[in-house]
C-alpha cells in the first residue's frame, strides 16, 4: 500500500509516519502540510491511503476530503486530530477512521492491521471483477467500470458506524436490523448496538439492497438475518433474529412485496 500522510506539526508527522513503518507494510510515499499541496500531488499520483489531519493551512481536512470523495479512485481516508468533534462528518464522507491525538501506539497498530485486511479484501474482488470480464448491459456499454468504481471506493459490502467518537469499519453481513427513533437510527450488530445521526432512510441507501429490506417505516431488516417469521394481527408478520432476543414488525404495506422475496 501506498500511503500520503498529511499533517502539518512536525513531532505528531514523525510519530505517525514512526508507527506506521514500525506497524504495518504501509509505504509512506510524500508528507504535505498544506491542503492545497495535496490536491496538486494527487493529480499527479495516486495512493491507497491518506492519513489525514483536518486543521492543516489553505484547505482543512475535511474540505480536502470532500474534494477526493469525488474522485473516480478514492483512496482510503483515516482521519487524525485532536477534536472529538468532527466524528459525526467523517463518517459521512466514509472515512475508513478516525485517530485522536495524542496518539494510542496500540489503537494505531490496531487501525493498521484492519487497514491493511480491508486493503487486501478490496484488492482481491477488484481482480476478481477484472477476471471475470465486462458484462454487457442494454445500451451496449459494459458494467465492469461500474463494478471497479464499487471496489475502488472501498464501500462494497462494509459500513462505517460510529461508537464514542471513534468510527468502526462494519461488515454489513453483521447487521441485524436497524431501527428509526426521533432523528437518529440506531443499529444493531453482532459486536453491539450503535447510534448513527442520519435518518433511517439515508442509513438504508448505504446498504446492499440485495440483502437489507425496508420492511416497515422505521425499520430495516438483514434478510439473510432472520430465523423465524411469526403470523401477526392483520396479516401482517413479525420477525425474529439469530442471537437477537428483539422482534422486528413488517408493516401491511411491505407484506407483499416481503412474500415475494422470502418465497412465501
């Protein structure tokens, strides 16, 4: 992996670019100070990943990292600061985490072995895509492009929650459901429940739609998930979850459309 370490105090560009070598095989290529810089570097080269400061000169952090949100090839973004305050609009620019300084030596090797895991994840289903060829769609144009913009944006099959301050990289295959409550979605997982500032329906666009299913207005369902579904008052169901003890509602007016995908 090729990393760009953007950070503009000395001491704290040395110290994560230290365990960085110490920790991982990451190669770091250039370290910028300046916003600006970085978009000039990137055009001309690329990297896997940019560790990256947000109070940096000419263009903050997360100014910087809306830019390269646009970019056709995104690399991996792990954000690191000192202010709690700014978990909330990394997750929704999909950063891949989220670093609190003073540095933790082993929250950094920590973040470096899942960065280098989810690294060689991606790599391996981008050449699986490639190896399969372009298939061809109904205008004539071929879906492999689409099929690597997916696998370069490094989202395919895993969600960022957040959890005190700190963003996890998630399995979608570890979600069981998810519920809506005022204005936040809270979701539950095999690892634990989390609490998401995003509405329910924003919260579901972000999911395979393949696998999860709107099954009521304020919930969203891992089909692959359920274990029993149990007969309801007005023909409706409720839905019982491996490992869960939690029942999930299907409301009438998803019964149909629920029929249909559980062949029932």
């Amino acid at each position: 992996m090729r990393a760009l370490i953007v950070e503009d105090e000395i001491l704290a560009s040395e110290e994560l670019n230290y365990s960085i070598q110490e920790h991982s095989q990451i190669e770091v290529v250039d370290r910028l100070e300046d916003g600006l810089d970085v978009l000039k570097f990137l055009q001309e080269q690329e990297v896997d990943v940019i560790f990256l400061d947000i109070n940096i000169p000419s263009l903050d952090g997360m100014m910087l990292a809306h830019h390269i949100g646009k970019f056709a090839t995104k690399p991996y973004i792990v954000f690191t600061t000192a202010y709690k305050e700014h978990a909330a609009e990394a997750f929704e620019l999909e950063a891949f985490d989220y670093i609190l300084k003073p540095y933790d030596e082993k929250r950094i090797a920590a973040m470096l072995h899942k960065l280098e895991l989810a690294f060689k994840r991606d790599h391996t289903l981008m050449e699986q895509h490639v190896e399969d060829g372009p298939v061809t769609m109904v205008d004539g144009s071929t879906a492999q492009g689409e099929l690597l913009r997916d696998t370069n944006s490094h989202t395919d099959r895993r969600i960022n929650l957040l959890r005190n301050d700190n963003i996890i990289v998630t399995d979608t295959a570890d979600i069981y459901y998810a519920e809506a409550q005022e204005k936040v979605t809270k979701v539950y997982t095999k690892n634990g429940e989390f609490t998401m500032p995003v509405s329910i329906s924003d919260f579901h666009s972000r999911l395979p739609q393949d696998t999860f299913f709107r099954c009521h207005r304020s919930y969203v369902v891992n089909l692959s998930q359920i274990r029993e579904i149990v007969p309801w008052f007005n023909n409706t169901y409720l839905l019982r979850l491996r490992d869960l003890e939690a029942e999930v509602p299907v409301s009438r007016g998803k019964v149909k459309e629920f029929r249909q995908l559980m062949r029932i």
